[in-house]
C-alpha cells in the first residue's frame, strides 16, 4: 500500500507541475533540490522519509497518474544531481538513483525492466489526453533503454537556474512580469541570436544542443515567461526587478494634456500634465517598454482615456491602405534612440513643446512594428469596475474570432471550441481564469455589488429623490418620477448635444443643469 508521505508528494507534483492555470501550455518537469526541500518544509517532513517511503511505493507499484507523476519526479531529482557535474550515463544514473532512494542497483534494475516503460509512456498518453505539452523521449531499445526516458528529459529540459540566467534578456529587453505578451510578440521582442550570450551553465548550453529542435528550447523560454516573477540571476546573484512597477498603468486624456499613472482598481496614483512632463519625471514611477516612447490605444473602460500598450492591436491590413485603427506615441525628445523616432517620418504631430511630441501612429511600412495582430478572442461589454474586475450579473462576452480550446477555472468548455460568443455571467463572486493554448490566462474577478437592489413591481413604481441622504430608489408613491424621459422627439431648438444619462449624473451629483434643459426629470432634480 502507497505510504501518506509518498502519497502526499505525488499531489504536491500534480499542483505545482501539472496544474490547470498550465493546461493547454508546455510544463517543464524539473525537480531539482530547491523542490524537494519545499515539499519538505510545508509538509513537516524529511528527505529522508520521503525517500524511505518511495521504496516502499515501487515494491508494490499501483498503476495511476498520480503515483506515476510522483516516481518520474523522483527519477528526474536523481538526474539533476549530475546536471552540472560531469554529464549522464546509464551507469551513473543509475548510481545516482541508487543512492538517492537507498535501493540497490540489482533491485532498481528489476523494478525498471518490468513498469520503467509503463511509467513513462503512461504519463505521455495522459499528458496527451489532458492537454499538457512536455518533452518527450523517443524509445529506443539496446544500452540505456529503460534510463533513457530520465535522462533524455534532463538533458532537454532547462532547470530553474538556467532559466533564472536567461531571465536578464527579459530586463535587457524591458519585458515585466505579467504582461499579456503572445509568442509571436515575445519573439519580435527578443533576438534569438542574442541568446547564446545568457546561457551560463554547462546544462543549458547541453539542452540547445540536444534538443530536437529548436522550438524544443524556444517554448520553455517563451512559457517561463509566462510565469515569471521577476527573479533573474546576474553574475552568480539573484536579482529582483523592482515589484511596485508590475500594478502601475499608464493612461493619457482625450485632450491630451495630461498624462496619468493608476493601479490596477484605477486609482490614480500619480498625475503630470502635458505640458511640463519630463521624462525622468515618469521613469521613476512607470516602466517604460521602449526607451523614450509611450504608446497608446483607445481605453476600453473611459472613453475619454487612452491606455498605454506594449503594441497597438489591429486587423491585419494592406499597409498601403490607410485605417480607421490607430494609436498614440508620446515621444521625450532627448530620451527616444534615432531609431526609433525615425519611424515616426511622416506621422501626424497632435501635440509639441520642448520636452515631448505626440505622434497619431496609423498602420504603415514605417511603423508596422508598433502594431499586433488582434487577439483571437476579446471580451465584450460587461460592467468594468477595475483593470480585470467586473460587476457581478454584468459580466462580459467572451467572443471568439477563431475556433479555439477554452478553459474556464480548470474546466474545458466543450461547446466553444469553434468561434462565436460565450457568457461569463453565471460566474460567481471571486476570482477567476479564461485560459487559451500557449496564452497568459485572463483573470477575471468578480465583485459582489453593496448596493440594495429591489425588484421592480407594482409596489415599486415611482422613483422617490433626496439630496440628503443622496438618494435615488423606486418606492411605493402615490406621485413622483416614473422614469428619465428618453424621448426621440423634442424641440429642434432645444436640442443639447449630451446624452440624458450624463446630463442626469451632473444634475444629481454635482448640481450642474443646461440652460435649456426640457427633460421633466432632470428639472425635477432643481426643486429638491
């Protein structure tokens, strides 16, 4: 029977290597020390014990993927005790193996040559049939058939530390974690040429050249991205790019006078008028994506904001052809490379003064590298009340452009694995994840509303309005309000080019009224 401990470790795998916010993208199965010692230390256990009971576990091996899941993480453990050392074979795997689960050679040999090919091939077939992308190894029989499947992956797969190495081409890049960054974005943004410059440990220079090809090694980079926490290893120390500027989001008025920084619920945080914006000024509060440039496209929550993008996102369109999409650059004039403002030869200048110009970026040969392709899904409408936060009963559309898997918190949406649109609104008050293929997930959380709604009938007919308490509710009255008025007819000479719901909100809050305003019941609002 599989010991508590053992039993304990193959879940911790199956959370941490194997867990839905992955599904549909590549998992790296590394563990290496660093694993084993969590596992440990939030379990109140040993190596030791866990090592006992893993002996235990394959003398009486139970065939399921969770005990399987748990022996390929023992195995692959073994095999990082030689990633930096003096390389693998199938004798000194073997060794290695031995003495991490104390078992001798002669037992380990017996246990391989009936379940090692099981094991392995059990968990492709289950990776396959769950939607996990993993290296894998192509069986072959003769010297080393049954360590194969181990080594094969350690010799393929990065570990944390060479990632941690690669990770400063994100910083030298201005990449941050938690960007919503495609594949094809990440790689317009990173040189693949340049990468040979940041592998710097024997096993990551090993992984390049064994590996099939090389989008076996681009796409551990590219979804080590995706879950990057900033941490980066620089000259043998671990360095950690500043947290505060992960929650801080860029936003420029319609006008274009002023310039803002807000928080992820939109709270202004920080706010620089147009017209003595220095760079410096925002450099110090605000990651920039390239140097001396900010680039724009309309907000999808203020219509009267432009909200600051890595790229502007478009349909694909004849770059001869002139488009209705376009977006903003606000260039610092003594910050921005030649390169860059170069590309800005011909663009419309909107604003100017000493310190910035503000270009009008339309789609074209010269500045199609501020562009993306639209992405394959968007969330439509809903009550946006935060960057990601939505009003519950009021949430968006998730419209699909193209057929695509969709997971929902874990669970596949069977039904919309073709393009059309999907309702969010029967989730419910907390936190929650849209995930596509090889795509950062959507996190969307859904806030309960503090507001007393009564249902409208009979005995709720009229609208009763107070100033103090500010008030505006449907009770039970013999006279009062019945509705706004929203009518299509009115006097062509009275004609206010500002809608009813505004025009309402500035009466009620702030006490502000046309001159020539006919709507009964924002006139109403003056004798209260």
């Amino acid at each position: 029977m599989e010991s508590d401990v053992f039993r304990t470790f193959c879940y911790y795998v199956d959370e941490h290597i194997f867990s839905k916010e992955n599904l549909g993208s590549y998992v790296a199965l590394v563990v290496d020390q660093s694993f084993i010692d969590d596992f440990c230390k939030e379990n109140h256990t040993t190596e030791g014990a866990l090592m006992y009971d893993v002996r235990k576990t394959l003398c009486c091996y139970c065939r399921d993927h969770l005990t399987i899941k748990g022996i390929v993480a023992i195995q692959l453990f073994a095999a990082t005790k030689r990633a930096n050392a003096e390389g693998y074979t199938a004798k000194n795997y073997y060794n290695r193996l031995s003495q991490v689960i104390n078992w001798s050679i002669d037992d380990l040999h017996r246990w391989m040559k009936e379940n090692q090919e099981d094991v392995w091939l059990s968990l492709y077939n289950w990776c396959e049939n769950n939607h996990f992308n993993i290296t894998r190894c192509q069986p072959r029989t003769g010297t080393g058939r049954y360590v194969q499947f181990p080594i094969q992956q350690a010799l393929r797969v990065f570990t944390d530390e060479d990632l941690l190495y690669i990770a400063k081409i994100f910083v030298d890049n201005n990449l941050y974690p938690g960007e919503d960054v495609t594949q094809t974005e990440f790689w317009k943004i990173i040189n693949k040429r340049l990468l040979s410059n940041y592998y710097e440990t024997r096993h990551a220079i090993d992984v390049v050249s064994n590996s099939v090809s090389a989008e076996d090694y681009l796409l551990q980079i590219y979804n080590f991205y995706l879950r990057w926490n900033g941490k980066y290893k620089f000259r043998e120390e671990v360095v950690h790019t500043n947290p505060a500027f992960n929650n801080v989001y860029g936003y420029l008025s319609e006008d274009l006078t002023t310039v803002e920084l807000r928080d992820e619920n939109l709270k202004l945080l920080r706010k620089f008028s147009s017209d003595v914006v220095k760079y410096s000024d925002i450099h110090l509060y605000f990651p920039f994506k390239r140097k001396g440039l900010l680039l724009f496209q309309r907000d999808d929550v203020y219509e009267n904001r432009w909200r600051e993008v890595r790229y502007i996102e478009a349909t694909e369109c004849d770059d001869t052809e002139e488009t209705e999409k376009y977006g903003l650059a606000l260039c610092f004039k003594n910050e921005i490379p030649f390169s860059l403002e170069y590309k800005m030869k011909g663009c419309e200048v909107l604003f100017e003064n000493r310190n910035i110009i503000i270009y009008k970026i339309q789609r074209s040969s010269s500045t199609k590298d501020f562009f993306t392709e639209k992405r394959i899904y968007e969330l439509y409408g809903g009550l946006k009340i935060g960057k990601n936060a939505y009003l519950q009963g009021a949430l968006p559309i998730l419209r699909l452009h193209k057929p695509s898997i969709v997971w929902i918190d874990g669970k596949m949406v069977e039904e919309w694995n073709k393009s059309g649109d999907y309702s969010l609104n029967n989730l419910m008050v907390g936190s929650h994840y849209i995930k596509f293929p090889n795509m950062k997930r959507i996190t969307i959380d859904v806030i309960e509303t503090s507001v007393s709604i009564q249902d409208w009938q009979d005995t709720y007919n009229k609208w009763n309005i107070k100033k103090k308490p500010a008030m505006w509710q449907n009770q039970n009255l013999d006279q009062g309000i019945v509705g706004l008025d929203f009518s299509f007819l009115s006097d062509l000479d009275t004609v206010i080019d500002e809608s009813v719901t505004r025009r309402w909100a500035k009466a009620f809050v702030f006490g502000q009224f046309h001159d020539k305003e006919h709507n009964v019941a924002i006139n109403l609002i003056k004798k209260i």
